[in-house]
C-alpha cells in the first residue's frame, strides 16, 4: 500500500513516521502525538484528508502536505483552501516528497509564537504597515494589537512582502523565496495562501498587480 512505502521510504531519511490508514484514526494519532509535520492523503475512509486538514487547522499551525491524485485540480484547490502548505501529486518520488518536507520544516523553524507566549521582545525588529505590527524577533504579527495566528508558511510570505514594501513580486519569485521551489511550480499555491493571507491581515494590504504578481502596501 501506499501509506506503507512512503513510510518506510521516510525512514530511510531519518524520520519518525506514525500512520493512521482513515482519517478520523490520523485526527486522534495527530492529538495524541503532536508531530512536527503532517502528510495527508486526500484519498482517506472515514474523513478524507481535506476534511482532516480543516479540522487539524481548527486548533493547530502545524505544517501540511497534501497528497493528491494526478491532474486533479479540484483536490489541489480544496486543499489548499482547508490550509494545507503544499501539495504532491501522487505517484511521486520518495525524494521529490523528502525535499517538500525538509522545506516545509525549514518554514515551521519561522513560526511565530503562540498567543499566550511569554517570550519578551528587544522591540528593535519591528515592522509597521499601519495598525499591522511584524515583530521579526519574536516573529510575532498583531492587526491592531491583537495576535493574528499564520501559519509558518503564511509568516514567511508576510515577511517576504514586508522586506520589499510597495515592489511588486512575481509569482515565480515567491515560489523560490517561501516555498524554495526551483523549478516553475503551480502558481496557485501562491494566490491561495496570498487570499488566506489577505483574509488574517486585511485584503487591502496586499495588491494584485495584475499580470505580474503582487505589492505589500507601504
């Protein structure tokens, strides 16, 4: 089966790998052991993997790969509409899913901290876009002082637009820069989450520049 080989073909690379073969058994293994990253499988009994996405981003930023069938832009969309990361398509690579998740974790090292985090800040990193507040120490985001919860892979979209304000960013170049792909990816891994993105800090802080890409607002 599937979920077996890409088990053991995880291990090979040094990770420790839990399975769960429906979904609602993976939402209980996910609370039970907390892992640092998740691999779903749209195709799942029970709850599918989309349905599993949205209920795991109900309470957690974990990093997501979905796992999709060939061709199926549908499965892609949705999945990336429920929250997920990044996507494969399956049958893949063992290799070409070992880079998606060493990139993936890579993101989560940015992950901004929890909202009852203690951490304190020097306070000399911050970033202002109006009542949009990015401390780059404690990688932390407020919209008018209140803690806005991203993703890993939301926070380093939001800190690549904040490093260029008002310079439009071609899709291509967010691909490289968040997602490290090197080769030309789907761009609609980018519109996605810049439409998530959009909707935690404000729509009007990001413009389309239609045909080229996007602008954080300066």
């Amino acid at each position: 089966m599937i979920r077996n080989t890409l088990r053991i073909a995880l291990q090979r690379y040094g990770f420790t790998v839990s399975t769960a073969a429906d979904g609602l058994t993976g939402l209980e293994l996910f609370r039970e052991t907390r892992p640092d990253l998740l691999v779903l499988d749209v195709m799942l009994p029970e709850l599918d993997g989309i349905g599993l996405c949205r209920r795991i981003r109900e309470s957690s930023l974990v990093p997501i790969l979905m796992v999709t069938a060939r061709g199926d832009d549908l499965d892609i969309i949705s999945g990336l509409e429920a929250g997920a990361d990044d996507y494969v398509v399956k049958p893949c690579e063992s290799a070409v899913l070992v880079a998606r998740i060493r990139s993936l974790l890579r993101r989560a090292s940015f992950a901004p901290a929890a909202p009852d985090s203690a951490r304190p800040s020097t306070g000399q990193d911050v970033l202002r876009f109006g009542d949009l507040t990015i401390d780059t120490d404690g990688m932390e985001v407020r919209r008018g002082g209140e803690i806005t919860a991203l993703t890993p892979t939301e926070l380093r979209l939001l800190l690549v637009f904040a490093a260029s304000p008002g310079v439009v960013l071609e899709r291509r170049t967010l691909l490289r820069q968040v997602w490290d792909h090197a080769w030309d990816g789907d761009t609609r891994v980018v519109d996605l989450h810049v439409k998530r993105l959009r909707a935690k800090i404000g729509a009007h802080r990001i413009d389309t520049v239609r045909g080229f890409g996007y602008k954080l607002r300066r």
